[in-house]
C-alpha cells in the first residue's frame, strides 16, 4: 500500500508538513504502525474481506506545537456513516447535563438565544438545552446519527463545519451566542478553516467552548490508544493558543475536566469582546510550559514508555493464556482497538468484547477480529479478567459489572501500565 501523508507519499520521501502551520515535520512523537481506521468495525457476512490499513504517526511541530498524525483517509471515509453514539454513557450525559445548567447560568441564555453544537451527533447535549425551552442547533456529518438526533426533535444541520458552512448557519439566523465543541477539535482534518469558521458563527458577544483531552494528560498518562487516525490533532493549550489567536479568537478562560483521561475546557470569543480575561489561562500556560511542552525536546522518551505498556500487555495475555484464563473485553472503543492493534492481540488471546451499542454488536473489532456481542455475554460467561478498554470510564462500567467479583472475577487496566482489581 502507497504510504499517503498529506496527500503526498512518504515513500517518496518527502516530508509531511504541519496542518496548523505548514512547517516540516521532523520530530516523531510515537509511531503505532500499520492500523485500520478504528471505528470501521466489521459486518457480519464480510469477515473475509479485505482490510485497508494506514500508517499510524504522531509527529511534533517544532513551529506552534501541534502535535498531529499523518493524514491518510479523508473524513469522509470516516465520519459519514459512523458507530459512535454518545448517548450510551451515563456519565457522559451527566456531563452535559451539567454543562447546559453551568452555561445556561454564566451567560443567561434564554428563548432568545441561540446555541449550536458542532458535531452533535445524536442530541445527546442539546436536549438540556431544548428542555431549558432555549433553541438549539446541531451540525453533525454523520448521516445515521444525526437522524436520530432528528427523530428526537433536535434541529441538526447534515454538514462538516468550516467557513462554507459558518457563513452558511450565519446568513440564516444562526449566529451563536453559545457555540460548543465537545471533543470535536481533535477530529478536524482542516484545523485553520475550522476555527475560522468559529470566527465567522460567532455573535460579537457570543462565547466559543470547546473540550478536548489535553495533551499534558496524555503524555504523563502513556494515553497514547486515544491516538488513531480519525484525531487528527493532539492539543495543549499552547498550540490552541497559537491556532485561536490567527483567526481572531481569544481564550478567556480556561477549566479543567476529569473526561477522556483529563480534558481541558476553553472559553473564547472575538478580539476586543467584553469577555475579561482570567489569571487561570496564564497558569495553565505556565503548567504546560514546566512540563516542556514549549519545545520540541520536552515531547522525547514517549515512544520508549508506549512500547513498555504494549510489553506488560503482551506478557499479561501470555500468561492467561497459559493458564487457561478467559479474558473478555469491555468496550469496543476506538481507543482499545489502537491499543490491541498495536499490541497484536486477536481472538487468540481475547475471546470476545462486549459493548452496550447496538451498532456494534454483532461485529468484529477492526484488525484485531475479535467479535463483538452484548454485555449479556460477558455475564453469561463469567469471564475471569475483564479487560476495560475505554479506562477513563472504569468507575462507571466496574459499578455496571459488580457481578463479576462474585463469580471470583476481576477488572483490568493497561493504561498507563498493566493494574488488576
């Protein structure tokens, strides 16, 4: 297969250039070799059919920072029929809940506002807003799951957003006084025509929120499986900085969130808006700045510390293996399957995962071909380790499964090294 890197062969050898910036790409943060798109999960009835695969590397901008992958697929190989909905996690919702009553209160939003999410997908946070009698916009690509948004009565746009659609939204009455993005960033294959389009939708006034998993959590936690090909981007507020400021945005304030391993909320809005600027955006700044994320030389070593939880991960399915152990997993997240493409794991060493999406049932893991079948099953099997692939909702799926210590089962982890309980 021809190696595509931004639209160019890296067989060639030419070097990729950075999407923010333009300049080369020099420095590599971790390489995951050769791995399918991780939500291209695979049918019943086509077990046997060919599987692309795409370079899989997380390079470094010495320039502004932004750490990036390779651009292999275009987005809509990967968004316009898509299996995540995100409805299906409970603290994901409360959540949200909590985001539309803290928004709602710190800006007053009323029946005469206006709040657009991009990428909706099924409604999952709007609905706090319509139910607050406040109207709602959602922009979401996915075909399939902006339907069912649409069937929940949530008005939803079928469009990537950029500035063709800004200007789009903007010229009929959509100018936004709330504008939201949750984990939405990262996935954008254009990130300069995307900001820009912020720029264009938003009211004089109105306020930017976006949410992302930062970078610092990524790099201290070895959280590289929430590195695969439909996150193009991997940001610290540093580089968002950087983009925000040459598209006329300007970050206010900046929150921290305990979702996807530890995220980052930003608050922007125009230059020279009335939105004062808080102290906590410099002490984030600061944080990211000890930790060396200001210099190319700060981002080394991390290939070395995913290659050893990749080792721990292999050796603890070898073992069960040997002793006769089943392991089921939890979760058919886009993070496990870079994490057991990565590690090579198959059918051989996971004897099934389990998922409570329905449009993820009944298929197979992309590369891995592990089937997917429902929660049931993990119960029906009682399994003696539960491999939790989506970590960052351990609490949650452990309180779901209290069963499984009673059959004399146990939870396991491997991010940011093997943990057993």
């Amino acid at each position: 297969m021809n190696d595509i890197i931004n639209g160019v062969s890296a067989k060639d050898g030419i070097t990729p250039t950075c999407q923010g910036c333009g300049a080369a790409l020099t420095r590599t943060l971790v390489d995951l070799g050769m791995q399918p798109l991780a939500n291209s999960y695979i049918p019943q009835g086509r077990e046997d059919a060919p599987e692309p695969v795409f370079p899989l590397h997380a390079r470094v901008c010495d320039a502004c920072l932004l750490v990036q992958v390779d651009s292999v697929a275009p987005p809509e190989d990967i968004f316009v029929d898509y299996a995540y909905f995100s409805s299906f996690s409970d603290s994901w919702l409360d959540h949200c809940s909590a985001y539309a009553d803290a928004m709602t209160e710190r800006f007053g939003l009323d029946e005469n506002s206006r709040v657009v999410e991009i990428a909706s997908n099924d409604g999952y946070m709007l609905q706090y807003f319509v139910a607050k009698g406040i109207p709602v916009m959602g922009i979401e690509p996915a075909a399939n799951v902006a339907k069912v948004a649409q069937e929940r009565g949530i008005a939803t746009e079928v469009a990537f957003f950029g500035q063709e659609t800004a200007r789009r939204m903007a010229d009929a009455g959509w100018s936004a006084d709330l504008l939201a993005a949750k984990n939405v960033l990262a996935h954008v294959p254009d990130i300069n025509d995307f900001v820009a389009g912020i720029a264009l939708l938003l009211k004089p006034n109105g306020v930017f929120t976006v949410e992302f998993p930062h970078l610092l959590n990524l790099i201290r936690g070895v959280q590289f499986d929430t590195i695969y090909h439909e996150h193009f981007t991997y940001l610290s507020l540093l580089a968002v900085r950087t983009i925000f400021e040459r598209h006329g945005l300007e970050i206010f304030d900046v929150e921290k969130q305990p979702t996807h391993g530890g995220s980052l909320r930003v608050f922007a809005g125009l230059r020279g808006s009335d939105h004062a600027v808080r102290a906590n955006v410099a002490a984030f700044l600061d944080e990211e700045i000890a930790a060396g994320l200001d210099r190319g030389e700060g981002y080394e070593g991390f290939d070395a510390k995913v290659r050893a939880v990749r080792d721990q991960l292999n050796a603890f399915l070898a073992e069960a293996r040997a002793s006769d152990k089943q392991v089921v997993a939890y979760g058919a997240a886009a993070k496990g399957n870079t994490l057991l493409n990565y590690c090579g794991a198959t059918a051989d060493d996971i004897a099934f995962a389990v998922d409570r999406n329905p449009a993820k049932q009944n298929t197979l893991l992309p590369g891995s071909r592990i089937p997917v079948k429902p929660v049931d099953a993990l119960i029906a099997a009682q399994p003696d380790h539960v491999l939790i692939l989506p970590w960052n909702l351990k609490r949650e799926i452990t309180a779901q499964l209290d069963m499984v210590r009673g059959w004399g089962g146990d939870f396991v982890t491997a991010i940011p090294g093997i943990s057993i309980d």
